[in-house]
C-alpha cells in the first residue's frame, strides 16, 4: 500500500488505498519517511485519517483573497474591509501556509499592530478568523478542527467614548469648517445621522414638506424616517440639485475635517463623535430613550448607551428638580 524510493536525494513516500486520495510527502531521512508511512496507513486502517495535504498548499494570502474577491465584495462595509485584508496580504504572516499557522504567528501579528485601536485589531484577527472557518466550511479545504485565531487572546475593547462638544466647541469647528463641509457636518450633528447614510441621501428620500428624510441604506439594513429640525431644514433647501442632496466624497471630506479639527485643538474628535453629540443633546433636551434610538436607529438601549455622554455636570440643575415624596404620604 506505501511504497518508499529515493528521488534527487530525498525519500519520496506515496500511499495508496482504495477510498483516499493518493498521499506524497518527501523526506530528507528514509526512517522519517518509514514512519510516516506507518502513521498514515494506521491511520487510514482506524478510519481517522485526515488529508491535510491541501492546507499544506494553501497560505493564508490564498484564502484572504478568495475571501476578499467573493465574499468581502457583496458587504457593505467592503470598502473598510478590502482595505484591512489588502494590509494582512502584504503582512508576512500571509506567507504561512494553513497547516502552518500557530498561535505564535497570530500574537506577532498583535503586537506588531499594537499602534492601532483594540477594535481595530480585533477586526484584523477576525478577518483571519472567519477566512479560515470559510475555506473548511465551504471551500472544500480540509483544517485541523482547532481554528489557530481561538488560541490567541483578543483585545479588551472599550468603545465608550468621552467626546462630546460643548456647544462653544461646536460652534468653532464650524467656524474653521471649509464650504465643502460646513453643511455635511451640521447634518450630521443635527440629525445624528451615521457618515454613509447622510452621504447616500438622495433627493427622492427627501420631503420638503413633511419636513422628513428617509435613510434607505442604513447599517442595521432597516429604512428609518425622521423629521429634522429648523437648521437641518434649510440645508436642504439649499441642496436641491442632483441625484444626492450631497456631493461628497469620504477621502476629500476626511481631509478637510482633520484640517478643521486640527485648528481649534481637537484632534481627538472624529466625525462619527457627532452623532454621539446628537444623542446626548437629544437625551439632555428631554427626549426618552426609544425616542432617541428611533431618530438615531439604535436598536436597543445597550448600543445607544455607547453613543452616549451624560456627565454629571451636565445634570446638576436637573437634580434640583427631582420631585421628593412627602414623608407623610409613606404608608
């Protein structure tokens, strides 16, 4: 059933039984190759055998590309996506062929992107995660049953975050805002709206005179209707030429943000941190949580509670205003 013959100086092994495909391997020593041979068939006599000679063919740089080329293309975050797979193609770990890829290379990989957010990296080690799953699943790549990604301990994330403009501050990034996005982001802090969604608006999704827009193309997949306030409203009126009410492209607003942020010292702030802004304005202004997470599209309350920043400053006049129970009405 195996049969074992010397070739250019290696010990070649091939082994052939009825139900298996035919299995190779070359060895530098004849006793390496004897007592593969030995496992093999012991193996396959057991009905345990497992041909991972695919996988020993296969780099991760193979799978990330068929992922990225078939499955990553139909996402709509693709964009966000290509980008972090393209950085792990031309990471050496895509080098490592499948059977290859321990733990060891994936805590690497960690610490060589230690200079980016835990989320961030969490993301990295999930593309290699859900890759891998993929090509055992549904690609026909036999894998050791143990995903390498599982044995590496992901980043503690932390994504509640403390910026939130007071109104001076908002009122001077506008100042310093180009004319190519004083109206983008005045939007976006008056509608809580997320950055793709304000993008795709469209004038068809707009009714003037309902004083309502509607986002087709939302995260969560849901359509969601909200009615937008005085500010909001005349930006629209201003916008009425073309498919989209915005003409504007995310490389291009970035640039000018950052330029805008950096003159009055907040670096810190991102444009998605206005719709954090809107949240805890609405919250503060009297509007219940439901409330919120209908103009906002939060699902439920634990995701809109990351958006929020309630201070305790921010409620000390409120306090004074909490009805007290007489004692006397104390059964």
């Amino acid at each position: 059933m195996a049969s074992i013959r010397k070739k250019r100086n290696k010990w070649s092994v091939r082994i052939c039984k009825k139900g298996y495909p035919i299995i190779y391997k070359s060895f530098d020593q004849k006793s390496d190759a004897t007592k593969f041979a030995k496992q093999v068939e012991s193996d396959m006599d057991r009905n345990i055998f497992e041909d991972y000679s695919n996988a020993g063919n296969t780099t991760l740089k193979d799978i990330l590309v068929k992922y990225r080329d078939e499955v990553t293309i139909n996402k709509k975050g693709h964009r966000s996506e290509t980008y972090k797979i393209n950085k792990l193609i031309n990471n050496k770990i895509a080098l490592v062929s499948l059977l290859r890829l321990k733990g060891s290379h994936l805590s690497t990989l960690k610490k060589e992107l230690s200079d980016k957010a835990p989320q961030t990296i969490k993301h990295y080690l999930q593309l290699i995660q859900v890759s891998w799953n993929t090509a055992k699943k549904e690609w026909g790549i036999n894998l050791p049953a143990e995903n390498p990604v599982s044995l590496v301990s992901m980043p503690v994330v932390d994504n509640e975050r403390e910026y939130v403009l007071t109104y001076k501050q908002y009122n001077d990034l506008l100042n310093v805002c180009s004319d190519y996005i004083k109206d983008f982001v005045t939007m976006l802090y008056e509608t809580g709206a997320r950055w793709s969604e304000l993008a795709e608006l469209a004038h068809s999704e707009v009714n003037l005179d309902s004083k309502q827009i509607t986002f087709l193309d939302t995260k969560n997949g849901d359509k969601r209707t909200i009615p937008v306030n005085d500010k909001a409203y005349e930006i629209l009126l201003r916008h009425r030429f073309g498919k989209k009410v915005f003409n504007v492209e995310y490389s291009k607003f970035y640039e000018h943000f950052c330029k805008a942020r950096k003159k009055i010292n907040i670096e810190y702030f991102r444009a998605h941190d206005l719709r954090a802004c809107f949240c805890t304005n609405a919250l503060l202004s009297g509007l219940t949580i439901p409330e919120v997470a209908a103009l906002s599209g939060h699902k439920d309350w634990k995701m809109l509670k990351r958006y929020t920043r309630i201070k305790p400053e921010d409620l000390q006049d409120k306090v004074n205003n909490i009805v007290c129970i007489s004692k006397n009405s104390i059964g």
